[in-house]
C-alpha cells in the first residue's frame, strides 16, 4: 500500500509540473500578444516611442513644447490661459520648427 500511495504522488507532481509549464509558456503567449495589440490600439508604435526620445525636436510625444508663431499667452477652447515661453535648447541642440515659427514651451 505504500507503494501505490508513493507512485500517485509522484504522478501528481508530474501532471503539476505539466502544468506550472503550459500556464507559463500561455502567460508568455498572451503577454506578447497583449503588448501587441495595445500598441495598435494606443499607437505607441517604434517610431513614436524613438520620437519621444529625440533631443532636438520641439514638439514630441512627452514634451510640453510646441512650435508657434509666438511664445505669448493664449485662450485655451475652455476659456483658460495658457502661458508660453522661448523654450531653451541645450548646447548642441536645435529645434526643428519650419515657416519661421519658434519653439514655445509651456508654463506651469
């Protein structure tokens, strides 16, 4: 009888182990198609994301710099005030604002 109670836990522990394996190798699965689909749906893609870091651009995806004709107070839609100014590059860094705008970084 303890042969039979010995080789039941033995196959108990296999088909656990069997299993803790096809639940991580699922979650990794998952895990991969979940991160893809949330960059579909959020367009975070690569290229935003390479955006975001970029040093010399004025307006990016994480920055509270714009390119505008003027670094003056505005009216937002709500009736609030917005407050610009002359953002101010670091050395060795330009913006890339065109048609003579400059880049206007926002008051907090």
């Amino acid at each position: 009888m303890n042969k039979r109670a010995a080789s039941l836990t033995i196959e108990t522990i296999i088909v656990a182990a069997l299993g803790l394996i096809a639940l991580v190798l699922l979650g990794l699965l998952f895990k991969t198609q979940i991160t893809k689909t949330s960059q579909t749906l959020f367009g975070i893609s690569q290229d935003a994301q390479d955006e975001s870091r970029g040093t010399n651009k004025c307006e990016n995806l994480l920055s509270n710099r714009k390119c505008l004709n003027t670094c003056a107070s505005q009216t937002a839609s709500d009736g609030r005030s917005i407050n610009w100014r002359d953002a101010i590059p670091l050395p060795g860094e330009t913006w890339n604002c065109a048609n003579g705008k400059q880049c206007c970084e926002k008051v907090e």
